[in-house]
C-alpha cells in the first residue's frame, strides 16, 4: 500500500504562481512512475505531468514551458512548479503513484486561479 498526501493549493491571480507537494508513505520501493493529474467541474480527470524514477518526464501540451515537475526520491516527494497560472489551469489537483500494477491517489488539492 502507498499514501499520498499533497499540499500546496489554493488561490492565485492569473501570471502567479503555486508549488505543489506530494508526499509518499508506505510501500514507496515499489513506486515506479508518480505524477499530477487534474479535474476541472465537468470534465474528465487529465494528466498534467509525471516523472519516472528513472527521471523520464512527460507534460501536457497545455502546460507545456509553465510547469515543471520534480521529484525527491530520497524523501519520496513529488512537485509541481505551476508559473504563469491560468484561469483555466483551476482544478482540483490530484497526486498519482504508480507501483507494479497497482495506482494509487491522493485526495486532491485546489488550485483556484482568477482572472
């Protein structure tokens, strides 16, 4: 079993910026990929980063120059840099691990950025 547990949400202006923290408890050995998705009211949960252990690192398009993730595997944490927050980057923003077969989820944090 793996934990996730984020912080670091909340609510910006538009060309601000929020850093956001995940950090992994239990089973962490087995982590392979971990990563940030994200849920917009009425939409489908996204991927917006994810990095392997090896540090292979994928983006969505829409974030693509803005954020930039990281991860600590000494500490078993997980970033996400946001800069040049949007409008439309407002979510709730949701910690993603990936260990054998297995995914697990964090309970999601909001990011809130007005116009």
């Amino acid at each position: 079993q793996v934990q996730l547990v984020e912080s670091g949400g909340g609510l910006v202006q538009a060309g601000g910026s929020l850093r956001l923290s995940c950090a992994a408890s239990g089973s962490t050995f087995r982590i392979n990929v971990m990563g940030w998705y994200r849920q917009a009211p009425g939409k489908q949960r996204e991927l917006v980063a994810d990095i392997s252990s090896g540090g292979i690192i994928n983006y969505a398009d829409s974030v693509k120059g803005r954020f930039t993730i990281s991860r600590d595997n000494a500490k078993n944490t997980v970033y996400l840099q946001m800069n040049s927050l949007k409008p439309e980057d407002t979510a709730v923003y949701y910690c993603n691990a990936v260990a054998l077969v297995y995914v697990y989820w964090g309970q999601g944090t909001q990011v809130t950025v007005s116009s």
